[in-house]
C-alpha cells in the first residue's frame, strides 16, 4: 500500500509518503504562507525521494479543515486533480483527527484547538482513550470553558495557549511542539482506513464563512 498524503490547512505545509508500513518519503515547509507556491514542489520532491511515479500511489490522503480558507481550497484542489490524473481515490480526514492521533495517550481528555483568529478557535474534545467526545466547532475564546468538561484537560494545536490563557486553570498541560498536522501520521491513518472511504471529490470541513466577501450585485 503506498500513500501520498499532504496537508496545509492549517499554515505548514506538510508532505508524507508511506509504503508499506513505512515513511519512504517526507518534506516539510513551515512557512505560514505560500502553500499555492510550495505544495506541489514538494510533492514532486517526496515521489523523486521515494523514487515512485505518481501512478505507483494507491491512495491520496489529504486534511479536509477546519483551517486556513486558503490551504484548504489548495490541497484539496491539488488532490482532486491528481487523483484526476492517476485515477486514484481520495481519503479525507478532519485536521484535528490527525493531530489527536499524533498524541501519545493520556490520562485525560485532549482538546485540540486551532487559532482561527478574529478571536475564535477550531477546537475539538478527544477522549483519553483518543476518541472524539464530540464534532469540530468554532468556538469564540471568551466563554470557552463553558463548553468543556471539569477536571484535568490537555490542550494541543496553535490554539491552545491562547486557550490556556483565557481559562488560567491549574489543571491544564500543554502539548509543546504540535500546531499543524503531520502528514506522516495522516497516510499512516488513510493507510488503515476501509477503501469504502475513499472519494474522487471529498468535501472540504468549513466551520464559518469565509472572511472573503463576494462584491453584491447592483
């Protein structure tokens, strides 16, 4: 089983194959910007480092969001047309999913919350066994704890000082050096996952409108 999977919904771009079990390939950009720019480059850059053609991948993986608007629409554009171009399914994941599943497991819950600016984050509860508690959600900064348990927590993602700060409670411990997704982790996830999942065109993970406002007509 080989799969490419790559990520930039959240900043970063992030790209992994996986064959066979193991990572053949990876190349990273950390830019928070200029994924129309680096994301097919790297992608080119994995297949040349793995030595396979594109048509040798069984399974393209990408993140769905929730996100930066802009890296959503590029990855998703860029795994569209390739799975287009190779005639290849698709297997789409929540960019919180795989950041929880780069989580070692834990003695409590996980929130995973993503800085989606203006104020908010992209937040979402996952057990300590792993699980999600419950869907993603866009939730405004001021009140966040009313919409989470009591009780020890750990807090992951870009979000999550932010989150610490506005709660200022004991039992918090913050996940250091995860605020993006990995692409490693995803393909080893799609790599798991029933072909039953995969799509030409999955469906991208909005949690909000976007900022961009289409001019009205006169």
């Amino acid at each position: 089983m080989i799969v490419l999977a790559f990520d930039c919904a959240t900043g970063p771009t992030s790209v992994a194959l996986w064959r066979d079990g193991t990572l053949a390939g990876r190349a990273d950009d950390a830019r928070p910007q200029g994924q129309a720019e680096s994301l097919v480059p790297l992608i080119g850059a994995v297949l040349q480092q793995a030595g396979i053609a594109p048509v040798a991948v069984d399974r393209i993986a990408v993140t769905l969001g929730p996100g930066s608007f802009t890296g959503v629409r590029i990855a998703l554009a860029a795994a569209r047309g390739l799975a287009l171009a190779i005639n290849r399914p698709v297997f789409g994941l929540s960019s919180l999913e795989v950041m929880a599943a780069a989580l070692l497991p834990a003695d409590r819950p996980t929130l995973v919350a993503v800085d989606a600016k203006r104020g908010e984050v992209y937040a979402q509860l996952f057990g300590a066994d792993g699980k999600a508690m419950a869907g993603p959600l866009a939730l405004p900064l001021d009140g966040i704890g009313t919409h989470l348990p009591a009780g020890p927590l750990r807090l992951a993602g870009s979000g999550a000082t932010l989150v610490a700060e506005r709660l200022a409670r004991p039992d918090l411990t913050l996940v250091p050096d995860l605020l993006a997704p990995d692409a490693a982790v995803l393909a080893a996830l799609v790599a798991e996952m029933s072909a039953v999942f995969g799509t030409p065109s999955p469906e991208p993970i909005y949690l909000r409108a976007p900022d961009a406002k289409l001019p009205a007509s006169a």
